[in-house]
C-alpha cells in the first residue's frame, strides 16, 4: 500500500471516531443492529453510541465502552430519524396546541425533521417563528421555508393582476429577510389561488432575492395534470424558477395527475435530466399513496372563477352566462380526476361538513338528486369548502418515479389524509419488503441523507461520528401503517425507538412526550 493510501485511511479511520478515548462513556448504546447509514450505501452490522445530542460513533464497538442505557437491537435496524420534505405538520407555528407540537403522527413513523413551509405557504417572520416554537417546544425538529404565496398576498392581496416593479421590489424585499433570518429556501403553490395568478417572470423575479443565500425553491409546481399549461411545461417553468434564481429546484410531490397523464412519469424524467445537464440542480419529493389531498374547490373550480375571493365567486355564479361557462370547466376538471366516484371528502372545519365527512362525491351528488359539479360548486358557495382525497394516480407511475435516484421520500402529511400518519411505514411495506421496487438503503437513504444533504441540513439524516443524534431504531417487519383513508388518524404502530437530538422520543415502542426538536436555522 502507498503512503498516501495508507495515510488516507488512516485520516478515514479518525474520521469515523475523532475522540473515542475520551469517550469511553456514553448516554447510549445500541449494539446487534444491522446500520443503514443514510448515505445509500450498504448496511453493516456494528454499534452505535450516542453521547449528548450527538453521535459518537458508529461501526465496531470501542473497547471499555460504558453506557447509561443499552438497546439490544438485534433484528433491528439503525438507520438516521427521517427528515420530511414536504408536511403541514407546523403550519401555524407557533399558536399550536402541544398535541400538534409534539408531532406523534411524525415520530411514530421515525421522522425527527419535518420542514415548515410547503405550498408557498411559509412564514416571513422566520426568526419569530423559529425562536418562539424552541420556546415553546418541539417533538421533532423543523426547518422554514419562505413562502412566495405568503409574500405575494402581504404584497398584493388576492389580485389577479400582475405585479408592478414597486411591488416586485416589495416582494423580494420580504423574501431576502425571510432569508437572513434563516430560511432554508423558497416555497411556492403555483396551483393556487392568488399564487397561480404570478407569470413565470413575476416567480423569478421576486424568488431570485434568495440568490445570495442559496438553497432551495420547493414548489407545489403550477399543473400536475392537464389543468392549465401542462405538466410538462410546469415541469420545465419549476425548473427555469428555481435554476435562475441560482437555488435547487424540488419538485414537490411530484406526480402525474389525472387521466390524461397517466404513464408519463418518464417524460417527467427526461425533463428534469435533460435540465441537470445544463447544470441545473434538480430533484423532487414523492408521498406512495394514489390519492392526492386538496381542497374541494382547489380540486374542481376553475382559476378565473376564484379571482377576488368568495364574495366575487358568489357574484359570478349569480350570473346565468358565467355559472353554465363555470359548470363546464369543472365537468372537465372531474373528468382530469377520474370522475365522480374519485373524490372522497374527507376532511371539513366546521359542523357544516360533518355530514359529508367519508362520502364520495359521487354519493353526496346522488342524495342530493344533482349532477356531481352542481353538488361540488353548491358546497364551494355555501361555504363548505372541504378536503378531498382525488385518487388520481396510477401505481406504476408512482414506481416509476420512485426508482429514480432524484426523487426523496415526503409525506405531504395534512388532516384527513392517511400519510399525515402511515407514509414511512407504507413505503418501507409495500415497495421494500412485499415487493422490492427499491432496496432498504436507497429507502433510508431518499428520507434521509439525501434530504438533508439537498436543503443543507448540517450534520443530520446521516449516521456517523459528531453527526446530531436523530436515530431510529426498528424491526422492518413489525412496522405497520395503521391510519386508512376512512380511519386516517391511526398512529403507526412497531417504532422502537426515536432519538431526536440524543432524547428518546420514543423509547421500547412508547411515546415518551419529550419536546427535543430544535428548530434549525440556515447559515
Ligand atoms: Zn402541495
């Protein structure tokens, strides 16, 4: 072996256990486990030990090593906590109840990191935001992302019209705050009402203030479908966004959305390649589940309906002319999603929806003794504006897009909806062990490493020495999503334990209710 090599290896060595002597104790240790590192490569048996909020080492077990708590965890595995791309756990923050701050639908799935933000939805006060949930307390760690939709509204209200150059100022004035104060990146909605109103060149002018700070511009991209112009040219408008602005661009949830896209996952793809080499840098996040979750009017109202809000939707539906032009539109949006019988409604804020909660539109249209999008813009007038699951996906391109190695793992977790509890523990099920459409490590790996490593999360989603203490500890087999889409409010069940910062979270299968998230901020 040459010096070099030699020398090299050895500087690998103290890498991997930069101060063991001084590190004879520890808080944990975990031995028997076969180690998933979070990095994709291939699992390894070996100890790790956990000292503070950090990880001391991992692999061959140091000789004397004493510890506080030991964890057989044969049959188990070791992989990092997971970290969620895409979730509306936090939304809110920091006025949420402590049932939504410790965040047990995420923990018990082994997610230690959920972002705050999707949608364009995110704060602008980001220091605000962060400084007063670590006050209060987290169950699992989060991250912001600023939100084009928020900036656009507190700029422009619900206007359709296009920005003038004062407000654009305006705007990227908010979002280079938002940044300074430690925001990991940009989020916009594209697909919503006011958002969808912005012209491409409106988006790069007001995200490109991120410029100086890097990061990413995560998007709910402008059509998933056939909705407007297209999911290809969203795909490639997404990509044009967030590459000049100088930020990565996410592709969040990405999908093909509705009939007329069905068995395109590929042509995606190719998109998002062809752009990597021009040296933009994209990826996107991916829920397993063949229902999206939306609102009812998000869902079927058409866009120009929507302009100005409630008051002006009920004036135009008033109108003989525009309501029949209104009915239209939303035939044709029913149709993109499958038809009647595919939306479920599953989710309502008030009293006023509780009957319609677990019906199909399809069943709702029928007791009322009216065609579907009569029933739909009757509910959207009278105020009932409810959540749907729009199962409008097929399962081969779901699989398609999962065995991309671009394309990580999120939840889009949101009421009503079973993946705000059950999608970790349904991905590892369905497409690593019942059939194996992608391996265990590139599994941990698209949830963890690969998230942290996009948004620049330092020193997390990996296992290794000096590296924060977010770890999980499981038996594959005994992992169970529980929630359904008529029972989607069932914790999952078979997490043995979650570290969140070197606190157990969840400790032999029981929820702890410590509150070790942080709340990360970017530097
Ligand atoms: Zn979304």
């Amino acid at each position: 072996m040459s010096r070099s090599r030699a020398s090299l290896l050895l500087a690998a060595l103290l890498l991997q256990s930069p101060t063991l002597a001084a590190q004879d104790t520890v808080d944990v240790l975990i031995t028997g486990g076969r180690i998933y590192d979070g990095t994709g490569g291939a699992p390894r048996d070996g100890a790790v030990g956990i000292k503070g909020d950090r990880i001391a080492f991992v692999g061959a077990l140091p000789r004397n090593v004493t510890a506080k708590r030991r964890i057989d965890a044969r049959g188990h595995v070791v992989t990092p906590g997971f970290i969620d791309p895409h979730t509306h756990a936090y939304e809110g923050l920091p006025r949420l109840d402590l049932e939504r701050r410790r965040n047990l639908s995420s923990l018990l799935q082994g997610i230690t990191t959920v972002v705050l933000g999707a949608d364009g939805r995110g704060p602008l006060e980001v220091k605000r935001v962060l400084d007063s949930s670590q006050t209060l307390g987290l169950g699992t760690n989060t991250y912001a992302l600023t939100g084009f939709g928020t900036v656009r509204s507190r700029v422009m209200g619900n206007s359709s019209a296009p920005a003038t150059p004062a407000q654009i100022e305006a705007m990227r004035t908010l979002i280079a705050t938002a940044m300074q104060q430690g925001a990991y990146g940009v989020g916009s909605g594209l697909f919503y009402v006011p958002q969808t109103y912005a012209t491409t060149d409106e988006v790069v002018a007001v995200v490109s203030a991120a410029k100086p700070f890097g990061g990413v511009y995560d998007t709910h991209q402008r059509d998933e479908s056939s909705y407007s112009i297209g999911l290809f040219a969203s795909t490639r408008e997404a990509i044009r966004i967030g590459c000049e602005s100088g930020l990565t661009t996410n592709i969040g949830h990405i999908k093909t959305l509705g009939v007329d896209m069905w068995g395109r996952a590929d042509s995606v793809l190719a998109i998002m390649r062809e752009a990597r080499t021009r040296g933009c840098t994209v990826v996107a996040d991916q829920y397993p589940w063949t229902a999206s979750g939306t609102g009812l009017s998000a869902a079927l109202m058409p866009r120009w309906a929507q302009a100005g809000g409630r008051d002006s939707l009920r004036l135009r539906a008033a109108d003989a002319e525009q309501r029949a032009r209104m009915l239209a539109d939303m035939r044709e949006n029913l149709r993109r999603r499958g038809g009647d019988s595919t939306l479920l409604l599953i989710d309502g804020d008030d009293a006023k929806a509780a009957p319609y909660i677990g019906k199909t539109l399809k069943q709702v249209a029928a007791d009322a003794g009216q065609p579907a999008v009569e029933t739909a813009l009757d509910l959207v007038l009278r105020g009932i504006d409810m959540g749907v699951a729009s199962f409008n996906m097929t399962e081969a391109d779901i699989e398609v897009f999962m065995r991309d190695p671009y394309v990580m793992t999120s939840s889009d977790g949101s009421d009503g909806h079973p993946r705000l509890f059950a999608t970790y523990p349904r991905k590892i099920r369905r497409y690593v062990l019942d059939r194996p459409v992608i391996s265990m490590a590139r599994m941990v790996e698209s949830a963890s490493g690969q998230v942290a490593a996009t948004y620049g999360l330092t020193d997390r989603g990996v296992l290794r020495a000096g590296a924060y203490a977010d770890v999980l500890v499981f038996d594959p087999q005994r992992l169970k999503e529980e929630a359904t889409y008529t029972e989607p409010r069932k914790l999952a069940t078979g997490m043995q334990w979650v570290f969140v910062n070197g606190t157990a979270a969840v400790a032999d299968g029981a929820p702890t209710n410590a509150l070790a998230g942080r709340a990360l901020r970017k530097r």
